[in-house]
C-alpha cells in the first residue's frame, strides 16, 4: 500500500508538458512541503495557463499534520470497496470542504482568467471584420493554389518589413512587386512595418486595391522616388503652421514632413490611419509600430505600440483605444476631450525615423552653393514663425557663405539644424505627439499610467521588425515571414525577438545562433518549433542573390542607413528593388511549401 505525494503530479504534468512543447507553468518543487500541504496552490506563468492544485488531505481541512498521515492511511488507493456510507461521507465532506473555504479564491482566479482571455483574445470588431473578408480572399487563392484547409480556417500568414531608412522602403517595394508577380500577395492575412518600411505601405495603402495590381501600383511608387515632385517648400511650412496652432507641434511632425517631402518624393500624405479602414479586404491588413520612450529607457517589456485603421495601443497588456481618438486627453482610461483633429500619416511616418539623426542627413549636401538657396528658402519661410527658430541661419550672409569652405559650410548647416531641433524641443518636449489612452486607468501597471504625455519614437530603437504585433493570442499566426532590411547582423531582429518573446511569455520557435552567419547569410531561413508559429527569415543581401561574400559587403556599403536620399538616381533605386525581388523569385516554391506545411498545422490543431 502507497500514496503518491501531492506533488508528484505536479512535477509528472510539468515534465511531460515539457517533452511535447505544451504550455505550462513554472513550478517550484523543492519549495513545497510534501507532509504538510496547504488547501490551495496557484501556479502561474505570463502566457500559459495557470494551474490551481488543491490535495485532498491538507493543513485546513485535516489541521494538522497526524490527522493527515491518519487519513492518507484510512483512504488508500488500493483496498476493498468503500461498503460503509459513514466512511464514503466522511470522504465526500472531506473534499467538498476544499471547495466550501476556497470559494472566494476560486472566483478571484476565475475573474483573472477572464480578464487574462478578454486581454489575448478579444481583436476589435473592426479589425475582426476586416480579417474576415480577407480570410476569404486568402482562401480563394489556398484554392487556386491546391492548398487544402478547413472550410472556415485558412492559415494565417503574416508579412513583416524590418527598418531600415530609405533602403527598407525601395526593398520592400521590391518584395511587394514580385510577390504581387509571383502571385503570392493574397496568401498574407496582415502587413507590418517598422520604420522605413512603413513609409512604403503610407504611400500604398492610398489605394483601396493596390494589392489587386501590385506590379503597376508598386513601380509607380518606385518611379515616384526618382521622378516625382514633392509639395512645395511653402506648403510644408504651411502644413507645420496648421499642427503649431493646434498647440502641440513636436519634432515628430518636422520628421514626417521631411520623409514626405525630400525623402520620397511625393506631396504630404495627410490622409489619417482610420481611412485605411478600406472594407473590403482587398489588401493585408495594415499594423504599424512605435514603443514608448520611457518605457523604453526603464527596460518594461510593456514598451510595443502598435497602430492599426481600428486601434492604437500597447500591445501588452492589451490596452487599446480607437485609432480616431489618438491624439485626444485621456483621464482614467476614459476620454476627457476630443477637440483634436486625429493623426495623419505625416505625422505617423514622423513617428517612424529617429529626429536626432535625420539632421546628419540634411548636413549632407553635395552642393554645397547650392544649398544657400535651401536654406535662404528656409530662412525667409520661417521669418517671424514661432515654432522653429536659428539664430545662425537669421544671420546667415551671402558674401561670408562664399567665403567659406565646404567643410565650414557643412558646419554651419550642422549648427542651424541643431538649433531648429533645440526650439522644437523647448516648445514640444521633442517627441511629445500623443497623450497617454491609459494615464490613471486602474486596470494597467502603474509605470504605464502615471505618465499623462507619451513619446512615441521609432520602434527600431528596440526591436527593428514587429514581431511583438503577430505573436499575440488573437491574431493567432501560423506563419510569419520576415523580411530583414536592417543594417549590421542580418539576425539581429530575430534574436531580439526571441528574447523578447520569452520575456513576455510569447510563442516564439527556437532559433540556432550557430546557423546564423553574419557575413554569409543565405536567402532562405526557416525557424519553426512544435505549437509555435513558423518564422522565414530573409536577409536583403545574402549569398545567393550577392553570390559572394565581397558582393554582400559591397552593398551593405553601397545602401547604408543615414544618406543623402535616393530621389533622382533611378538606377540606384532600381538595382536595389531589384535585388530584394529576387529574394521573393529564387524562393517562390519554398514559400509554397511553408504556406502548404501551415495549412496542415491549422488543420491538425484543430
């Protein structure tokens, strides 16, 4: 005769949940007491379910130590039937009594849980009705594609765009266009972008259908970067005018403008994120990406935000607002005035580059006679404008600029821009665009409420793909492919994203750093682990579209982040779409085969 400790099943659970890569809670063993056990445990873990282990015989309903070694002895497992109705009520009494003294902790945990599933599971119905229809288009082309799946249950694939400047943005054009070739764009159920490549989908997602013909819309784009005229010098001020009397320009704003405007190329995109609200389906779904700066620099894994047509929020805990009150007071989770017109994709885009260094990019002119009359421009337009001022460029002279010599030039121009971000910063605490959805709202951490202003910057800062945005519960990814545009170790996104995701109790596959050369990347990585979503990693220059590795350093050096901007030189522009299709054309029957393995696994699921 025996009886199995209480723990015992704990530990066998957690072992075998180990060995076949299911969810289950961390659990100290050597931590309980074996002989004397209490009537309620709660074992939890971010991210996986959390267990409440209640022994039958315990410290409160045998109280003490004797009597449960005497009821251990009395109820052994194997014995002759329990003919005695005293004995069997004895037993039932026994158990019913853990229930009786631990109602009210049950229904804590349960209202957690609750809280804990409305927080992974619930998309807004915006978004959910979106998904929907897109789910048909995606399972249209399944069909075309002799992809089997369940009626209602396609796989969910995922298209992310790492950062990168203006290389991130010419490269994922390039994928956009072959995918769209290669007839593969209506496989992706979402779209997500950091930084550069976010300035791509602003200018795509002006189009209801652009995905319907994704060559031609895509070159457009591409042609707009070398031919395309901006709006005027005026009308940007103009634009900057109408943000300062709002009362909260910020050098968020100044950013977009110049992404616009001397970056891509093409007039200032004052559509707002909730327009991209386009029904249909016709395109992937938009997710773009931020993380909050002092949550950033105290290290809280709580930092995402991520923006979508519905809603704008902290991806964890899952705190989200409408997309049309962001830029709108919040008090205690509620909104408290709603006088503010909502954000554009100027200023979204100014979210997505970091300020500080985008004045090394202005420094840069080629022409440095040239550049007098820029910044002659500048100076008459901001006569007398209270947002931006230049004590330097006030004072600028013709005769001295002539004078001077080109590295003396550059410095003026480093001064200038210095002083224009150091007025900005006076007036609008830098950053400053939107104020906090969750200041003083009970229901989230109080580091994430306390603040009443968030500063929004460029989610590169962190983490340069946005990973974060598909590993939630809701949108439930089977597969994610990540397109890797980032300057530096061509894994490094993936490795952060898989530290982050063990931080935050995110389903992330094991990935193996020693398959992971920096120098000689292939084209084609795929990291996938049992009741995870797969992860293809697809590095911009690799061996098999660089050939060698000198051919890879070359244009690593060729197309670095912080440069002057690409607009007018087509060939550049074109060489480097170019290299980041044949990613997409090389792989075209990989890409197959991950979306067919997906569609299985959705299947076997469920």
């Amino acid at each position: 005769m025996f009886m199995v400790c209480y723990v015992q099943t704990l530990k066998v659970a957690s072992d075998y949940a180990a060995k076949i890569h299911r969810p289950f809670p961390a659990i100290d063993v050597e931590s309980l007491d074996k002989d004397c056990p209490g009537s309620f445990y709660v074992f939890e873990e971010r991210g996986k379910p959390t267990v409440i282990h209640i022994p039958l015989f315990n410290m409160d309903n045998c109280k003490d130590e004797a009597t449960i070694k005497m009821e251990q002895h009395e109820y052994t497992t194997f014995q002759r039937p329990y003919r005695d109705q005293k004995k069997i009520n004895d037993l039932a009494d026994l158990a019913a009594e853990n229930v009786r003294m631990n109602r009210q902790r049950i229904l804590e945990e349960i209202h957690k849980a609750a809280e804990r599933r409305k927080a992974k599971t619930d998309l807004c119905n915006g978004e959910k009705d979106y998904i929907q229809k897109r789910l048909q288009i995606v399972k249209g082309w399944l069909s075309s594609h002799d992809i089997d799946c369940r009626d209602n249950d396609p796989p969910r694939v995922a298209l992310l765009g790492s950062g990168g400047g203006q290389r991130a943005q010419i490269a994922l054009l390039g994928v956009l266009r072959q995918l769209g070739e290669d007839n593969l764009l209506d496989s992706f159920l979402y779209l997500a972008g950091v930084s550069g490549t976010t300035w791509a989908m602003a200018s795509l997602y002006d189009d209801a259908q652009w995905s319907k013909n994704a060559p031609s819309v895509v070159g457009g784009a591409l042609q707009s970067m070398s031919e395309g005229s901006s709006s005027s010098f005026s009308e940007c001020v103009q634009w900057l005018r109408r943000r300062d009397a709002e009362g909260d320009l910020s050098l968020t704003d100044f950013w977009g403008v110049v992404v616009c405007a001397y970056f891509k190329g093409v007039p200032l995109e004052t559509r707002t994120l909730a327009e991209e609200d386009q029904g249909d389906g016709a395109n992937p779904y938009p997710l773009y990406s931020a993380v909050e700066r002092v949550l950033l620099d105290n290290e809280k894994e709580e930092l995402w935000f991520e923006l979508s047509p519905h809603e704008v929020g902290f991806t964890h805990p899952g705190a989200f607002v409408k997309t049309s009150l962001l830029r709108q007071d919040f008090d205690g989770g509620q909104v408290n005035q709603q006088n503010r017109m909502p954000v554009d994709m100027v200023q979204l885009q100014g979210l997505q580059e970091i300020v500080m260094l985008s004045f090394k990019l202005l420094e840069r002119f080629n022409d440095m006679e040239g550049s007098y009359k820029v910044l002659e421009e500048l100076k008459s337009e901001l006569d007398g404008y209270p947002g931006l001022h230049s004590s330097t460029l006030l004072e600028l002279d013709c005769n001295i600029w002539t004078k001077m010599t080109d590295e003396e030039k550059k410095q003026q121009i480093r001064i200038i821009f210095q002083e224009l971000n150091e007025s900005l910063e006076q007036q609008s605490q830098g950053m400053r665009i939107l104020n906090n959805p969750v200041h003083d709202d009970p229901k989230v951490p109080e580091h994430m409420c306390k603040e009443k202003i968030m500063h929004l910057i460029d989610a590169g800062l962190f983490l340069n793909s946005p990973y974060p945005s598909m590993l939630t519960d809701a949108r439930d990814i089977d597969l994610i492919m990540s397109f890797d545009f980032s300057a530096g170790d061509p894994f490094e996104t993936v490795k952060v994203a898989h530290g982050y995701s063990d931080t935050c109790g995110m389903p992330f596959p094991q990935i193996n750093e020693d398959d992971m050369n920096e120098d000689r990347p292939r084209s084609f990585h795929v990291f996938e682990e049992k009741g995870k979503p797969t992860v293809i990693h697809i590095p911009l220059f690799n061996m098999d579209n660089c050939k060698n590795e000198a051919t890879i350093k070359e244009n690593r050096s060729e197309y670095t982040t912080f440069q002057p901007p690409y607009r007018g030189k087509k060939k550049k522009i074109n060489d480097l779409a170019d290299l980041a299709a044949e990613n997409v054309r090389m792989n075209r029957e990989r890409i197959l085969e991950e979306i067919r393995k997906a569609a299985e696994r959705r299947k076997a699921k469920c």
